[in-house]
C-alpha cells in the first residue's frame, strides 16, 4: 500500500504479474487506521484481483483495479 505514485508507474513498466499493489489516491493525509479501514471496506470488491496481481486505486468515492501485467506481454 502505498500514496506515491512512482510504485504504480515502476509496476507499470515491468510487464511483472507480481506483487500487488494498492495505491491510495486521496485529497489530503489519511492516517494507517483510516487507509486500513478503506482497504477493509473495499476488499470483498477486489480481493480476486489482489491475489492474481493487480494494481488497485482508491480514490475517494471509486476504487479502480487493473490486473497485471499492464503492458502487453
């Protein structure tokens, strides 16, 4: 989990199906209570894509997820 987006750019580029990564895109600071809480709310949502590889973006009011790789192999 991360709020830089350089880790879904850097996933992007490696054409990997490995390791998942859910990207926090929010107006402001959350605090780890409050981003585990989004991720816990979410996961029913996008827990398949999490175990196959996927990039996932919460945002606030949509959650994206985009299975890996997202380069063509």
């Amino acid at each position: 989990m991360s709020a830089d987006t350089d880790f879904g750019a850097i996933l992007a580029r490696s054409g990997n199906r490995a390791p998942s990564v859910i990207l926090f895109r929010m107006a402001g600071q959350r605090r780890a209570w409050s981003q585990a809480a989004l991720v816990l709310a979410n996961l029913p949502q996008v827990e398949d894509d999490l175990e196959a590889g996927a990039l996932v973006v919460i945002e606030e009011g949509r959650v994206r997820s985009r299975r890996l790789p997202l380069i063509p192999e």
